[in-house]
C-alpha cells in the first residue's frame, strides 16, 4: 500500500499513512511520510516546509494531519495541546468478556528501554493519566471490530489499555496479541477547528488492512467512499 493525500489546502495536508511506514524516521534507507511530502514538493517547487500535527506507530495505518506553514502549525499544535482535535480508531481485538461498549482510564509509564507502555498507578513517578472511550461495531467469530475515541495521547495507549482488558488486538505481538499478521489498529477519522477559517472540518477514511476487510461495517464504508 502507498501513501495518499485524502485532502489538500493552502494549509493542509490529510494523508493516509499505510501499515509499516514510518511517519517520520532517522534513516535515510527507509521511506517516510515526511520525505515523501517533502520530495513532493520539492519536485513541483513549493516551500519544503512540513508540520507534524499527529504522529502514528509505524505499524498503525491511517490519518495523519500535517501543517503546510508554521502559522497552520501553531494553531493545529494548540488544538492538540487543549484536547480538542477528535480522534478515532478502529481495531480488532479478541476478546471475551469485554463489555460491549465502556471508558478505560489508567496511569501509565513508558518503559524507554522496551519500547512499551505499562499500567502504572497514579503515584508512581512519571505515570500519565490515559483515557479513552469504545465501543463495538460488529463481532465476527472470535474477533471484534471496536471504535475508539482517543482523550489522551499517551505512548502506545490504546495497544496498552486494551491488553490490560485482556483484549489484545489483533496482530500485535508485543501486547499479548495474535501473531499472524499485521497490527489491526487504524486512526480512521479526525476532526477539529480549521487554522485558517475556525469551522469544524473531519475527515474520514476506512483501514485497508486485510483483516478489516472480514467485517461487513467496513465494506459498506468502502463502497461508500467509492461511490
């Protein structure tokens, strides 16, 4: 899968990272969202300027906002800052006796060394309140489609609260979760104040994952987009 822009302006750029693409990195010898808009632009000569609004794990497919000029930049960082950019997600998990819908609320740290997040309690040093809201959309067999509404963005929070439920999700080895396949999470939908005119913008795409396409919710969508 390559990287799309979903929506362009004089201030922004709506991309849809694929699964396995860093959005940005170090290394010069691997692709990332940051050297791709940046070789765009370059090649049609524009401003090499590019403002990262939100990051994703570069195993998690999905949306990503990025700021044209530092102006756009500042406004959308506020946002972030204040809580008021929405975002969603969509993954899989498996899972038995996950109620249906529901809030998770934890403190948790970041283990630097590992590369993971752990539930912690709020009087351990460094630990971070995450909270987040779900609910399920379709159940097919074992697995269950869930949609998150992210509060917080903490390290690997969502991977990490839903293993703490004992409903890893799909594909994500690290957390407790099946090992065939890939990570079946995806940011599918955000929203916020445009930086330019201050209306309520949201955007909106559904993963292209394999796995995602077992559940009749997400074809639907699909069709919808293609119509």
């Amino acid at each position: 899968m390559n990287p799309e822009i979903i929506y362009e302006d004089q201030d922004l750029y709506i991309c849809y990272k694929p699964m396995g693409m860093a959005t940005q990195t170090a290394s010069v010898m691997r692709p990332d969202m940051i050297s791709y808009l940046r070789n765009m632009r370059a090649s049609e000569g524009q401003d090499s300027y590019i403002g990262v609004i939100n990051r994703l794990d570069q195993p998690v497919e999905g949306l990503v906002v990025f700021a044209k000029n530092k102006r756009a930049a500042a406004n959308l960082s506020a946002q972030v800052q204040n809580h008021s950019i929405e975002k969603y997600y969509l993954c899989i998990v498996t899972a038995e006796n996950l109620e249906s819908e529901g809030v998770l609320e934890d403190y948790l740290l970041k283990d630097t060394k590992n590369q993971m997040a752990r539930v912690a309690t709020k009087a351990d040093r460094d630990s971070k309140l995450a909270r987040l809201r779900y609910r399920e959309v379709e159940a097919k067999e074992e697995m269950r489609l869930l949609e998150i509404a992210l509060e917080t963005g903490r390290f690997h929070q969502i991977r990490c609260q839903l293993a703490n439920q004992d409903a890893p999700i799909l594909g994500d080895r690290k957390y407790g979760g099946d090992e065939n396949g890939g990570l079946c999470l995806a940011s599918y939908k955000v929203g916020f104040s445009h930086p330019r005119t201050g209306k309520k913008v949201e955007f909106e795409v559904m993963p292209r994952g394999d796995r995602f396409q077992e559940f009749e919710a997400i074809q639907s969508h699909r069709k919808k987009e293609e119509r």
